[in-house]
C-alpha cells in the first residue's frame, strides 16, 4: 500500500519475534526490544503496554518465563532446555517489567 509518497508494508511478523529466549542471536524477540527501550529510560511508555502485556502474559504459574528459543545445536553447549523455565528469559523479563512498573 502506499500512502502519501511513503510505501506502507502490511505483513505479520515473524513467530520467533514472539519465542522469548535466551542467548540472544541472530533472532532478535520483543523483549529484546523492550530491554533496548527500557535502558533508554522509556520502559512507562503508554506505546509499549501491549508489548508488555505479552510479556506478562508469558509468565507461568511459579512466576517463571520458558526459553522458547535457546539456540540448542547452535552453540558450543547448550545453556538451557528449550521449552523449560529459564532463570535468564525470567531475568529479561524482570528487568523489563521493573523499568516499565517500578
């Protein structure tokens, strides 16, 4: 679509934007960007609530976030079990959420 000279793309993201994991790699996820944001001193950024709620959302019962992309296979060792809780995904999203709430 275009619309006043600017070339406008209507398309889904990709569905590793939404695999919160750790390491970070060549696979960048939201919450990537939202570490980014949050560093930057925006992380109460009323833009950023459905991004956040996402993140929220992720969260399991114990409080815990899956590494739903660890690389395995791709690194010299595994760091994490994909699809289990990850004390570093968890991390992320700790940092995250206490920028954006306090």
């Amino acid at each position: 679509m275009v619309n006043g000279g600017h070339r406008w793309i209507k398309a889904k993201p990709n569905s590793s934007w939404f695999k919160l994991g750790f390491p970070s790699g060549y696979v960048a996820d939201v919450m990537q960007t939202l570490e980014v944001l949050a560093e930057l001193g925006h992380g109460r950024d009323q833009r950023l609530a459905r991004a956040l709620a996402f993140v929220e959302a992720s969260q399991d019962a114990q409080g815990r976030w899956a590494n739903r992309y660890a690389y395995n296979g791709k690194t010299w060792v595994d760091i994490e079990h994909q699809g289990e809780p990850s004390k570093w995904v968890t991390l992320r999203a700790c940092a995250v959420l206490r920028a954006a709430h306090g």
